[in-house]
C-alpha cells in the first residue's frame, strides 16, 4: 500500500472539512508550488519535514549496459530531497517494527 | 522556499479557502506524509514523484573526536525519487 493524492485529499476533507473540490485544489496547489519553485532553481526548505534542494550535474561518459556502446550523459539539474531531523528521527523508529 | 513562503503562495493563487485553511492543510498534509513514511508506507504522488525507506545496515561507528567505537543500529531512511513530470520541468527550466 502507498499513499497517494487520493488518500491525502480524503484525508483532508474528512479532518478540516473542506469539500472534494477543496481538498483536491490545496493538494495539487501544493505540489505544484513547490515544483515551481523548483522550477526556478529556488530550493524548497520544509522545516520538520525535509528540504528539496537542486543540483546541477556535468556531463559525463555512460554506457550502453547492452550494447557496451559508449554515449555521452548530458549535463543536468537534478532534485535531491534532504530529510529533516524531525523526520529522519520518526523514520528510524520503523526499524524496531 | 520556506513553509510559510509556500503558505502564503497558494493562499494567493486560490479563493476558495482561507489564508488559516492553507496554513492548517500545509501541516496536514506534511504530517499525514511523514506519519505514511513512519509506518512504512511509501508515498507515490504521480507527477512530483515518490518516498520509499531505505534500509542501513547496523555498523560500527566512531566517534570523530575520541576516536572511540560505537555500535550503530540497523535504521531506515527516507528517499525521495523524483517523478518524470518533476525531473523534466527543473530539467528544462535550467536550460538543458
């Protein structure tokens, strides 16, 4: 099982009592802010949760793990996600489960 | 980007909810996110992308200063995969 937008817009409702068309607006404004934000190359800093913070990658040689033929790995931005201590601490509790 | 900058971003861009709505689905929303990982619920949001744990091993660490051995018990980690439709606009959006 996974949670999804389904299951945090429902979630949502039920707890704050917004309507279907409510919920649904705030959980996909929110993933698309912090998308935009890193669209503009701003990281997004959630304290408790974690950070999504932007790296830029230079080019460098890959292979074809196939055909062994060798092809360049074009230079890139990537999002990486730093837990914060709060998470990373609620997280490490599963261990004992 | 911080919290309440994301707050007071989609509080402007919407009118159906109140600024102290925002605020209080903001926290839901975190918190129903690390309680899902804290359980060891994945979480796929299709387009961002998805967290999964990631198990460590137990290890025997040391103490940087004191040079002395701890034992260190086996954990998880949060790990986020960013999704296609994440990876392709900040891709994009940097020129590339």
């Amino acid at each position: 099982m996974a949670l999804t937008k389904a299951d945090v817009i429902e979630q949502l409702s039920a707890a704050l009592g917004f309507n279907k068309r409510e919920a649904k607006e705030v959980v996909e404004m929110f993933f698309e802010q912090i998308r935009e934000s890193l669209e503009r190359g701003e990281q997004v800093k959630l304290s408790g949760f974690g950070n999504f913070e932007l790296r830029d990658k230079a080019e460098r040689p890959g292979r074809n793990p196939k055909t062994k033929e060798e092809i360049p790995i074009s230079a890139r931005r990537v999002v990486t996600f730093r837990p914060g201590q709060k998470l990373k601490e609620k997280v490490d509790q599963h261990a004992g489960s | 980007m911080t919290k309440s900058d994301l707050i007071d971003a989609m509080a402007d861009k919407q009118s159906l909810l109140s600024y102290r709505d925002v605020e209080l689905a903001v926290k839901l929303i975190l918190d129903q996110m690390s309680n899902s990982l804290s359980t060891g619920e994945r979480i796929e949001i299709r387009g961002f992308g998805s967290f999964t744990l990631h198990h460590r091993a137990p290890r025997i660490g040391r103490n940087p200063k004191s040079g002395e051995s701890v034992s260190l018990g086996e954990k998880y980690v949060p790990h986020f995969k960013p999704g296609k439709e994440l990876r392709d606009r900040v891709n994009t959006a940097a020129g590339n």
